[in-house]
C-alpha cells in the first residue's frame, strides 16, 4: 500500500484535476462551473488524503475536512444566488 | 496477519475510489445537459471520495482514521444537500435557458 500504489494514484488525481481545470474553462453554462468546481474541490480532497497517507501526518486531514466544509458552504451559497437572482432574497 | 488484510482492503478501497472518479470525470465530459452532469458528477462526490477516503484503514494510524471517518460523516450529510440545491437552481432560475 505504501509507495507502490500511492504514487500512481497521486499522479492519476493530478492529471484528472488538471482536465478539470479544462472542464471548467470550457463549461458553457454558470451551473456546469458550479458543478465542475464541486468535482475540482473533491479531488483535491483526494489528493490531501492521498498526501497524508504518503506521509504519514494528520496535518493534510484538516486541510481537507476543512476544504469539504468550504466547499459545500460555497457550493449551496452559489446555487442558492443563481437560484433567486441576490444573496439575501 | 491482520496488517496484510488491512493492506489489501486499503488498496482495493483506493483503486475503487480512483475508478469512480474517473467514470464521474468521463460522464461530466460526455453528458452536455445540466441535469445529466449532475448525475455524473454525484458518483463523485459521494461514493468516489468516500471510497478513497476509507482506504485511510490500510494506514492503521488512529489520528488519519479519525480525521477519515470525520470526512466521511461528513460527505454523507453534505454531497446529497449539495446536489439537491444545485438541481434546485437549475430548475427554477429567473432565466431558465
């Protein structure tokens, strides 16, 4: 479990979240962003996870619980603005 | 005896997790409808991150496990909320295209 496999799957979650980044430049629509930024902040979840089993430090962890709670936070705040059209409606 | 399952169960759980992403990722690049990225994009961010995120198990460390069941707990509150709402909003938006 050590190096073998992690370093691969390090490297896979990078390319994926470097398509992302593509996905999200290409989207045509405001709500195809939102939901690509959603997949982009899940993948850097992975790759912090990822990063702390490598390393064997918890440090990674709470960046990346923390990264979750962001980005549901952003992710309803977004939806809910395109929904009514302003912040506080 | 017990460190070898663990191992194994971690690596599975991992190359499971990286298998969802990318069936999620592929679907998010083929579907052009919103509803349907939406769809694609909920393997994501529901059982592909909770896959990877339990595949913490194989490093037998109590504090990584932790802060691992923590996110999990919180994904399962979060990912069907988040879905929920942007599924919402592109149902009934002010200027629906």
């Amino acid at each position: 479990m050590r190096t073998l496999l992690l370093v691969p799957a390090l490297i896979w979650l990078t390319l994926l979240l470097v398509a992302g980044g593509l996905v999200l430049l290409r989207a045509r629509d405001v709500l195809q962003r939102i939901i690509a930024l959603d997949l982009l902040a899940v993948l850097v979840i992975g790759v912090l996870a990822l990063l702390s089993y490598l390393r064997g430090e918890r440090y990674y962890f709470d960046a990346a619980v923390a990264l979750a709670l962001l980005s549901f936070v952003a992710t309803v705040a977004a939806a809910r603005y395109l929904e009514s059209g302003g912040p506080f409606e | 005896m017990i460190s070898v399952a663990l191992d194994i169960i971690g690596a599975l759980l991992l190359i499971l997790g990286l298998v969802l992403l990318t069936i999620s990722f592929v679907g998010l690049l083929r579907m052009h409808d919103t509803y349907s990225q939406l769809h694609a994009q909920g393997l994501a961010t529901g059982p592909g991150v909770i896959a990877l995120l339990a595949s913490s198990v194989a490093t037998e460390d109590a504090g990584i496990i932790t802060f691992a069941v923590l996110g999990i707990a919180f994904t399962v509150l979060t990912s069907p909320a988040a879905g929920h709402a942007i599924a919402r909003a592109a149902h009934n938006r002010p200027d629906r295209p």
